[in-house]
C-alpha cells in the first residue's frame, strides 16, 4: 500500500475533495440540461459557463490572503456548509433561469476559497517526500469528477423520471447528501496549524491589497514559481482546447455519435490518469522532476499534430484507434506535468504564501484560458479542425523548443 494511503489526515482530505468536486461537476451538467432543456440556445448556455468563470477574477485577488490569514480547517469548513445550502437551494430554482445562473455564480464564488485552501493544505498534512504521490491522486480525483460528475446526472434525472419531472432535482439532492457526508469528514481533520504572513496594519482591505501585490513581486522574480504556474495554465488551456475540438472530431473524423466521446476519449483519458499516477513515482526517480517535464511536453505537440494528419490519410476505423491511444498517451502526459509542477510550486513557495499562490493560479487561469479557447472555436469553423489541431502542436512544439533551456536549468 502506498504510504501515502496510510495518511489518515491525507484521506480525511481526498476524502472530502472527492464528494464535493462529484456533487459540483455533477450539479452544474445538471443545471446546464436544464437550461438547454428549457431555453435551447446555446447564448444562454455560454452565460451559465460565463456565471462560473467570472468569479475567478473578481475574488481570486482577494481569497489567496484569507486563505492564508485564516484557520484553515474553520475556512473550508465554512466553505463546505455554503455549498450545501446552494446545491439545496438549486432544487428551487429549475424554473427560473436567473435564479439558476446567479446560484453558479455563487457556488463558483465559494470554490474560489476551497480550491486554494485545499492545495496550499496538502504540504500541511503531507510530508515532502510524498508529495508528488498526493498530488497525482488530488489531481486524478479533479480530472476524473468531472467525468464522473457529468456521467452520473444524466442517468439519475432518468432514473428518476427525466426532466421537467421530479428526476431532474435527483442530482441537487444527492450532491446535498454528498456534501454532507464530505462535511463530516472535514469534521474529523485535526485542527491544521498554519504560519501566518507577516504583515502590518488593520484594516483588512489593506492587508490583502498588501498580501496580494507581495504574491505579484514573488511571482514575478522567483522563476521557480512562475514557471510550474505556466505549466498548470498550459494544461488547463490544453483541456480547454481540446474539449471545443474533441466532440466535433468524434462525429467528423472518427464517424461516431458525438455520446461515443465517453468510452473512444475520456475512458483512454482516465486510464493514462490512472497509469500516470502509478509511474510518476519511479519517472521522478530515474530522472528527476525537470527532463520528464519537458519530454511530456514535447511529446504533447507531437500527438495533437498526429491527431491532425491522421484523418487525412487513414480511414476512420484506423483513425479511432489512433485517437483511443493518443487519449491514454495524453492522460499519462498530462500526470507527468501538473503533477511535478504542482509539486515544484509547493516546495519552493513560501508556506505563509501558499494560499495566495493558488489563488494566483485560479485568476490566471480564468484570464489566459478564455481567448485561446474561443480563437480556436474560431479557427476549427473558419478552417478546420485538422489544421487547428496541427498548428496548435506545432506551437507547442515550438516554444517547448524555445524554452526548453530554461526549463532544465531553473
């Protein structure tokens, strides 16, 4: 057994993160049929995603330094409860769309403080020398919730009638259920002692304004954190990327229906996840955290630009065999780089600046993530999606190229 699976605080905390991202992902896909349900336009269906992004901006500034003025397990104890009153309040709101938009901005709003939380919380209760084996699996539960959670609300709302019946208020009672559950668990985690940043003054609009531009001038001159937190926004671009082009490519290249995406991508998905985190462990051994970094993402340019030639040359059977294996492959690849890069970010950041740190991640994210992502929508209608997919690893491999000196000396 791992030890990492011996580490009764760890689980406590897995625990809890496992129940809270299945209820969230599967309350929002349940939210989101509904609206596609009752208004049909996809205009309505962007505002949804539009209601769950902006928070990330607007109190990603602020809940890096409370993450890191407060007590820990009190915060994401607070954050938990929140949550399960919103998912309980969605229940009320499947006839309003207003009302169903403004609850995913809310619910939103809270993870803003409960994802920092728990990332800055696992060096806490994790010692140095497993944590990368943390990471992997916190990771692996953030990649794979959102497949569970989208997968679970459809067969629950039919289980138990459908839509527009009571079937389509199952999953926000559930997810209620789930976060009871996770609350108690969170209960149980012994009380997280925390170093405090030192900072001057009283008002606390000052001390996070103080907070925050201190996280900026860090970011800023440590290379060794601004270069693991550009890795993490290059993998969450590439997710987003790839789940703009991945269901047309599915009806268009592999000739499937677009549900076949389920078991032709994401299963192969999940299962290099699942590969990845077991070898992480003997790749970092062998050769270090930096050079397996660098290969993954060589290695990532060079599938999207196979993904692109692929069509043009081999039938569809053929093509949906290639594609199952470049989905296993990219899961492995993906492991490789958020993991060590997480890893590296914890390690070298300052413990009274963790919590911002993370936060830092979330607002870049939601800033650097939207444009590419709509650009390439963009491109793929105007052009096509094979050359998209092409150009798109051709850069990679570019500036993986360009960059690669810094990555192995820093």
């Amino acid at each position: 057994m791992p030890a990492i699976l011996k580490n009764t605080q760890f689980l406590r905390l897995w625990g809890n993160q496992i129940l809270l991202q299945v209820a969230f992902n599967m309350s929002n896909f349940t939210a989101l049929l509904i609206i596609a349900d009752r208004t049909h336009s996809p205009f309505i269906q962007a505002q949804f995603y539009t209601a769950l992004t902006i928070p990330a901006i607007i109190f990603g500034l602020i809940a890096g330094p409370i993450v890191d003025m407060t007590e820990r397990k009190r915060l994401m104890l607070i954050t938990d409860f929140l949550l399960i009153i919103l998912f309980f309040l969605y229940i009320f709101a499947v006839e309003s769309i207003p009302l169903l938009l403004l609850i995913a901005f809310l619910t939103s709003s809270v993870a803003r403080f409960f994802i920092p939380a728990e990332a800055a919380t696992i060096p806490l209760v994790v010692d140095k020398n497993i944590l990368h084996h943390a990471n992997s699996f916190f990771l692996f539960t953030l990649m794979g919730s959102v497949l569970l959670g989208y997968a679970l609300a459809g067969p629950i709302i039919q289980l138990f009638g459908g839509l527009r019946t009571p079937g389509e208020i199952a999953p926000f009672i559930l997810s209620s259920i789930f976060l009871i559950i996770g609350f108690i668990l969170r209960l149980s985690l012994a009380k997280i002692e925390i170093k405090k940043p030192d900072v001057w003054g009283d008002s606390l609009v000052g001390k996070t304004f103080i907070l925050f531009a201190q996280t900026v001038m860090e970011v800023k001159s440590n290379i060794k954190i601004s270069l693991p937190l550009a890795l993490l926004v290059f993998v969450e671009l590439i997710v987003g990327l790839l789940s703009v082009l991945l269901l047309e490519y599915v009806r268009r290249y592999l000739a499937l229906p677009l549900t076949s995406i389920t078991y032709v991508l994401m299963l192969p998905l999940v299962a290099g996840l699942v590969i990845g985190v077991s070898v992480l462990g003997k790749i970092e051994h062998m050769y270090g955290r930096k050079k397996p970094i660098l290969i993954a993402l060589f290695a990532i340019g060079i599938v999207l630009v196979a993904m692109g030639i692929a069509p043009i040359y081999l039938d569809s059977f053929v093509t949906r065999i290639i594609g199952t294996s470049i989905s296993f492959i990219m899961g492995i690849l993906i492991v490789v780089i958020a993991v060590n890069a997480r890893t590296i970010l914890q390690v070298n950041s300052k413990e009274e600046m963790h919590g911002r740190i993370f936060s830092f991640l979330d607002v870049l994210i939601a800033l650097a993530t939207p444009i590419p992502v709509l650009v390439t929508g963009l491109l793929a209608d105007s052009v096509s999606i094979l050359a998209t997919l092409m150009a798109f690893g051709t850069v990679v491999i570019a500036l993986t190229y360009l960059g690669h000196k810094i990555i192995l000396r820093k």
